[in-house]
C-alpha cells in the first residue's frame, strides 16, 4: 500500500476535473485501496481521486465508527435528490477549517464498483452529505466555494502560511547549522 499525497486549498490542481473511468483493471483497484489507506491515515470519512491529483471519477467513503465498511464509487452520479439542509463540513484538502454548507438530506444514486458492475443507491444525512462532497471535488468545487469570499480567502492565507512555515524547510527550522 502506498500513501498518496493529498493537494490543499488553494492549490489550482483541485480545480480539475475527473473524467470517466472506462477500465476496470488491477491498476483501478490499487489506486482505490491506497485512496482508503491514505484516506483512514488522515482520519477522514470520505476522499475523491482530483484531492490526490488523479483526474478521474473515483471516491471512497467510509462513515462507520469501525473504519471497516469502505464504499468504492466509480462514475456515481446523483439522480434525485430532496428536502435541503444545513451541514457543518470539514475537508482533507482544507485542514482544520470547518463551515456550514446547505446539501440535501436525501439523494438517490448510481454508481459502478470496482468490477464496472452498476448499482442504484439511496442514501441520508451524512452518506448523503459525503456523497454530494466527493461528487463536487470530481468537478473540480470545493465546500469554501459555498461560503463567502472573505472567509474562503482567509481560509487560504492561513493554509498557505501554515505550509510555508511548516512544511518549506526554512533555515530557522534546521536544528543544527549545517
Ligand atoms: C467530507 O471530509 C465531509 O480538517 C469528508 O484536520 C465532511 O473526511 C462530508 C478531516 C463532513 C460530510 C461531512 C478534516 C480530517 C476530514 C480536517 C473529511 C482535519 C482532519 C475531513
Ligand atoms: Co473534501
């Protein structure tokens, strides 16, 4: 298994856009299962392909408390959806920031599996609001684009502060002067 790195806002590349998946291969099947190895490492419930910067339509999700009930959508696509609500989301791409964004509380759904087989799903409440998430992220929109542009580009100044001090290996930080 391989972690892949995942992309934060603001970066551009999460602006692409995943195209369908026509192959159903071992190759598939590899990126899913490192997409959920890398997806539990980080403690999240749900990551789209475009967040590790593979432009295709793939998300995995799991909400169970016992991280062992992962979901592998190709291609999903929401068919029907109803009755709006308020839902407070986080995103691995935007750490430790956190807003209220209005979904839908009831979708219904198709997907393929990792075989290419079709299926039809409904779903509710945080499913719901998972699935509405990662589809966005396949289109290139992230949850900060729901909210005002002033937080959204508070949002990036903090990221990008908090990746040039802590990630860029600035001289300060070198603990010996070499
Ligand atoms: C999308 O988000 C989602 O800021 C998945 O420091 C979120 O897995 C769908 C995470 C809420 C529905 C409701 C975020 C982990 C994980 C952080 C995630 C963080 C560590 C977010
Ligand atoms: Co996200």
């Amino acid at each position: 298994m391989t972690l892949l790195n995942i992309l934060h806002y603001p970066d551009n590349k999460l602006r692409q856009k995943g195209h369908n998946i026509d192959t159903f291969d071992e190759k598939l099947e590899k990126i899913a299962t490192d997409m959920l190895e890398t997806m539990y490492q980080s403690k999240g419930i749900g990551l789209a392909a475009v967040q590790v910067n593979l432009p295709i339509r793939l998300i995995v999700i799991d909400i169970s408390e016992s991280r062992n009930e992962p979901l592998f959508l190709v291609n999903p696509l929401i068919i029907d959806k109803q009755d709006l609500i308020t839902f407070e989301e986080g995103c691995l791409s935007v750490p430790g920031f956190y807003e209220k964004v209005e979904r839908y509380n009831l979708i219904n759904f198709t997907y393929q599996d990792l075989t290419g087989s079709k299926h039809t799903m409904n779903a509710d409440g945080l499913l719901s609001v998972c699935v509405q998430h990662e589809i966005d992220h396949l289109d290139g929109k992230l949850f900060v684009d729901y909210i005002s542009q002033l937080k959204r580009d508070r949002i990036a100044k903090k990221i990008k502060k908090a990746e040039s001090s802590n990630t860029v290996p600035s001289r300060k930080n070198v603990p010996y002067n070499i």
